[in-house]
C-alpha cells in the first residue's frame, strides 16, 4: 500500500505543489491526556500527502477530550490547503470507522481495496527484504519459506495485512535465528556464513 502511496505523491507533487510525504501511525499518535489533539495539531499541514496507518485506531478518545481521532482528522482537514489525506487500515474496522462518521464519509470519498497478495508475490517479497540486507537464501531454505507462505495464504483472514505479516516475519522471525545460529557457531569469525539464511 505504501507503494501505491507514493505514486501517487510523485503523480501529485507537482499539481499541488506538495512538498512532503507525512507518515504517521495512528497507533502511536494517541495520548492519554488530549487523545490526538496535539498529534493531529503537528501532522495536518499544508502542500502535504498525510498517510495515516493502522488509521482504525483514530477510533480512539481520551476522558479529558471526547473527540475521537477521526473527529480531530475531519476538523483540521478543510484548513489543509493543497494536501491529500490517505487512510490505512484494517478493511472492515476502517470501513465502519468512516461509514460511522458523517463528515469522514463526506471527506473520505473513494475507497481503494488491495488484493491480498498471493503466495508468490508474498516470497518475492522476502526475497527482496533479503537481497536489501545483502542476505541469501539456501535452496532448503526457500522452500521451506514457500511452504509456509501457502500456508499462511490459506489461512489468512479478511483483515491480513500482507507487506506487515512478511515484515513482522522477516524481523521477528527470520532474522533472530539466523542471529541465534549464527552466535552458537564457534568457528572463527572469518569462516561464520554470516550472510546465508539457513533453515534454522
């Protein structure tokens, strides 16, 4: 989706002068004390593409302001000169998120949904997210990475969030192993594979 997202900036840039891609999350954007008053205050800007994440957080409000995020979203967004605003999410909680809101659904008036990447398209994505780390793959090892993004595509609910899961896979998962294989080796350093993922 962040691709998509910055094509269109690069298509708009010059139209309406833009001069920044705003990445926020919404997850992170919430404070106890004003809720997204301040977070909203800082990201809402002009001559800006705002690209919200995990937006179906702005469904959140603090006891001290009883604005949600998306109320404070939908009164800063027609002082925005010249930007667009872009929400991602999860489909069906940020669909009832802007339904649920009048002035959302009035601001907010084309939808994109992304198909689910297929399995595929899911390992050239780690394979890329390798070869970016100047990391390679054995051949036991791509098929074993094969095997479980099938799986995982099998599986997947109406809210899998692909290029996420693979990133959330590749950090969290991948990496600490090679991490672990790599310091249980008691070769000496300049013989440890040190670049190969291996089937841990």
């Amino acid at each position: 989706k962040i691709d998509a997202v910055k094509e269109l900036y690069r298509r708009m840039k010059d139209v309406l002068e833009l001069t920044e891609l705003a990445v926020h999350d919404a997850s992170v954007m919430f404070d106890s004390t004003n809720g997204f008053e301040d977070s909203m205050s800082s990201a809402c800007n002009d001559h800006i593409l705002l690209y919200i994440k995990n937006a179906e957080h702005l469904v959140m409000k603090c006891n001290v302001n009883p604005k949600t995020g998306i109320e404070e979203l939908c009164d800063r967004i027609p002082q925005m000169k010249n930007s667009i605003v872009v929400l991602v999410g999860r489909k069906n909680k940020l669909l009832e998120l802007v339904k649920g809101n009048e002035r959302a659904r009035s601001l907010f008036s084309y939808i994109f949904q992304f198909d689910d990447q297929t399995p595929d398209m899911m390992m050239e994505y780690i394979l890329d997210l390798a070869n970016s780390k100047d990391y390679m793959l054995d051949m036991r090892t791509e098929e074993i990475l094969r095997e479980r993004m099938n799986l995982v595509y099998k599986l997947r609910g109406s809210n899998f969030r692909n290029a996420y899961y693979l990133q959330e896979f590749f950090n969290n998962e991948i990496i600490p192993r090679m991490t672990e294989r790599v310091i249980r080796d008691e070769a000496p350093i300049e013989n440890k594979d040190l670049c190969r993922i291996l089937p841990e």
